[in-house]
C-alpha cells in the first residue's frame, strides 16, 4: 500500500479525502487504482491515451516520476505519492 | 617620579619592536593579524585591506576578539605611529608575544603609494534603524550597502506582495518596483495589509508606497500601473536584481518566466489556494524555471484563483515572508535559496514538504537549445494561455469568466 496525497483541488473528485492508501506496483497501477475507485480522477489525470497530463505533477517521495520513468516508475509498499497540479493564486 | 610624554614614548619605543610600511606590505597574507587602532572615523575615511578595526580606547576588551592567538604575529598602526605603539604596550602586557607597532601609520602606509579600501559609510540614522542587521555577520555594513543599492520587483501588490513589500522596505532594499493595475477593495484587506479601510478604491502601487514610504522614507517605490503582458515584460524587469512574482494568473506568470530567464533575472515564486501554498526560487540556469515545473498550464476547473477559491489570509502572509527570505538571500548572496526544491505548505496540517526539482533538458525557455534558439533570433514555440484560463471557475463549478476588476 502507497499513501497517495490529494492536493485540495482535487479533493471534491474523491469525496474529500486528504490522502488515499492505494495497491500498486507502479505509478501506473496506482493511477489506475484511483481512478477505479474515483472515476472523477481520470479526466484530470490522464490524457485520452492514457498518459499523464502534462499540467499534473506526480512525486514519489519527493522526486517527480517525469525524471523517473513516467507511468512505469516502481512504487513500494509505504512509498508517498504526490499529485500536485499547479496553483495560481497570489 | 612622574614621566612625561617624552619619557613614555621612548620607553615604548624601547620595548616595541617597529616596522615599516613596505615590511608590512611584503608579508604574506595570514602572516599577521594586522589591527587598525584608530577612532572609527578616521577607519572609515579609509584603512589598509583585511586589517581588523579595534580602537585604541577599546583595545584591551576588544583585542582577544580580533586576535584570539597570543602566540601569533599582530602588527598594530594609527595614522602616524604614537599611538600603536602605546597599544602595543597594553598588548605586551596582555601577553602577546609577538607584537609590532607600524611606523608612520596609515600616512606613512598612503605616503608610500601602498593600496588602501575605504569602508562603506552608512549614515548615523541608517546605522540605529538597520542596527540589527549590521549586528549579524553575515549581513553587517556591506551586506546592508548591497541592500540599500538593490532593486527588487514585485510582480502583484496583492495577498503575497504586502507582506513582501513591507518587509523588503523595512530591510532597506533601496528600489522596490511594483506592478499592479488594480485598485484597493474592500475585499484584499482580509489578507493585503500594505493597504487600509481609507485608502479603499485607490491605485494600489500609490496605497503600497504610502505604506512603504511610512515604514521607510528612504525607499524608492518605482510605481508601474500595468498589467504585465508579453509586449511590456522586457521593459518592467529591466535593470532589477530580483522579482518576486506574486500575481494571481497563469498567465502572467509564464510570460513573466520567459522573460526573466532570457533577461537572467532570479524570480522568487509563490502560489496559494485555500489552505496551501508553493514556493520555490528560479535561478536562471542554475535550477529549473516555471516551464521545467509545469510545462503547460492546468484547464481552468483545476486552477481557480483566490477571488474564486477563496484562501486563508494568512497563507499569502507566510509565503510572502518566505518570498521574502529568498529574494534577501538572493540579494545578499547568502545562504542556499530554493532553486532545485519546491516547498509546500499546508495551513491546516501546519506542514510544510519539500520536493526536488529538475531542469528539463528539453524545456523551450531554459534549456541550451532555447538559448541558442533566443540568440539566433527564432525563439521556441511554447505553450500560450488564455487571459482568462485561471477565472472560469467558482467554488461549485465552471462560470463565467471574472473581469479584470474583479481580480484579487
């Protein structure tokens, strides 16, 4: 189990919850267990093929999975994932 | 048997071993400690390089401080040699083993053509008000003079740039440029304290510098009412050491982004909604720049500003305060800044985390082949963003855009 941490934004689309213990070996797996349990994910997250959206940021442990290996990157069990979509606000 | 003046200068004489100008100059450097005994006005008029600054009424208490080692070589002068020699009598006594007196003193040291450095001179007034800087060594009198001579330029004098701009003043950064086309409403001064209830419907950038220049009246306030757009951001950061971008669009803050960075202007940023902020300092081609981090800018549903979201007042407070640090950092080019790390800070959990960030080699504004691409005159395509893009979304959905006005 990872712990997924879900900025505020994007709360309202997995019923208000601050984070989320997820199965999964990978980024991949991951996304797609959220997305499973929150269909509302999907369209912020993913593109139509399936990728990462570019304006979403995902960490694991502090390092951004662009620089990793994208959707392939491993993920441990108690490993910290972070979605992090930008913020405007001033 | 009372002695004269006489009498006790050929004692000193006697007992103090003497060298000259040119002895001192030939000496290796960390040869000596080499201690100034002067009053500080005359130190300040100008003295020799790398010496310390004891004066001679203060030489006992202070000594041990500029000289810890009583076994290492110490050369004392004044500005004509009597009184080092004096003082290096109290030292003799004080157990220094090897102490020398310069003769002819720093008009001997100036008469002999050697290399002098004059101090920075703050005034009396300057010296109480930044007393507590110039206490910190890592500050003191020319960290406080690059200070005074800096330009820093907020980008909003909004949410993050009140705090900011109060504190830069209060810091004495010399030229503080603001940009802001607004006007104050009664709905910034939950979190915007450079303004105030009287000053309602004002221009922002002259409510800032009136707030400004009540803390400080040695600021200049450079006031820009305008909007930062694409055609006017090169002439807006021209000439400043440091921005700190503070604005409430998408984007503004990409065109501010690629402007900096072809200009190689350090930009501290930060973002807030709700509870939450992001920090972090670019530094053009030493760290990633905004594009490296977010690539393109999110659809309106997921970057909604604070005069839609909402946000807790002190929230821009803190980040702008650690915007702050940074830009002083920047400044006095101290420390370790930001660059690399992306700071995140949750009101609510009072937490903060810290992610790393890395340049994208292939990132059409910072990576080498942007550079040369800027050079030969064909910049890279990147992504563009809508006026509008942050502004279509309320708390309970997509709306209608937000006018200009309305911005916050």
């Amino acid at each position: 189990m990872s712990t997924v941490h879900i900025p505020s934004v994007l709360r309202p689309n997995v019923g208000g919850a601050k984070s989320l213990e997820v199965d999964g070996d990978s980024i991949r797996s991951v996304v797609n267990g959220l997305v499973e349990r929150h269909p509302a994910l999907g369209g912020q997250l993913l593109t139509d093929e399936g990728d990462l959206n570019r304006f979403v940021n995902v960490y694991v442990n502090g390092q951004d999975v662009r620089y990793l290996a994208g959707l392939d990157t491993p993920v441990a069990d108690k490993d910290e994932v972070r979605l992090l979509p930008a913020m405007a606000g001033g | 048997m009372p002695k004269s003046y006489a009498d006790l200068l050929r004692e000193a004489r006697a007992q103090i071993r003497e060298v000259t100008p040119q002895e001192v100059d030939a000496l290796p450097a960390d040869a000596a400690t080499i201690v100034d005994v002067r009053e500080a006005s005359e130190w300040e008029q100008g003295h020799i390089p790398g010496a310390h600054h004891v004066s001679k009424s203060y030489i006992e208490q202070q000594i041990e401080a500029a000289a810890p080692d009583r076994d290492a070589q110490v050369i004392l002068y004044c500005a004509g040699g009597v009184r080092s020699l004096f003082a290096a009598q109290t030292l003799a006594e004080m157990g220094y083993s090897d102490v020398a007196s310069m003769s002819g003193g720093f008009q001997g040291w100036k008469g002999a053509g050697l290399e002098f450095e004059t101090p920075v001179v703050l005034s009396s007034e300057q010296k109480q008000r930044y007393s507590r800087h110039l206490l910190i060594p890592e500050v003191g009198s020319a960290g406080q003079k690059q200070l005074l001579e800096s330009k820093a330029l907020l980008i909003g004098a909004g949410g993050l740039g009140s705090p900011a701009a109060l504190y830069l003043a209060a810091a004495g950064v010399g030229t503080i440029g603001l940009v802001d086309f607004d006007v104050v409403d009664i709905s910034n001064l939950q979190r915007q304290i450079i303004h105030t209830t009287d000053r309602v419907g004002q221009r922002k950038v002259e409510s800032a510098r009136i707030s400004i220049n009540a803390l400080n009246p040695d600021i200049t306030v450079v006031e820009h009412e305008e909007m930062l757009t694409a055609d006017n951001v090169a002439r807006l950061i021209d000439g400043y050491d440091v921005i700190l971008d503070g604005t409430d669009t998408f984007e503004t803050r990409y065109v501010l982004n690629d402007a900096a960075v072809a200009a190689g202007i350090p930009v501290v940023h930060a973002s807030v909604f709700r509870f939450e902020g992001q920090l972090t300092t670019f530094v053009p081609y030493e760290g990633p720049c905004y594009r490296c981090l977010y690539p393109t800018p999110p659809p309106p549903e997921l970057a909604p500003g604070c005069s839609v979201a909402g946000v807790l007042g002190v929230v821009p407070g803190i980040l702008g305060l650690l915007q702050t640090n940074e830009a002083l950092k920047v400044l006095l080019g101290i420390g370790t800044t930001l660059a690399g790390r992306l700071l995140l800070f949750d009101a609510l959990e009072s937490e903060f985390t810290e992610l790393q960030l890395r340049r994208d080699p292939a990132c059409p504004v910072c990576s080498d082949a942007a550079v040369e691409a800027r050079k030969a005159g064909r910049p890279l395509d990147v992504a563009t963003v809508g006026a509008d893009a942050p502004f279509l979304m309320t708390t309970t959905g997509l709306a209608g855009s937000v006018s200009p006005e309305a911005r916050a």
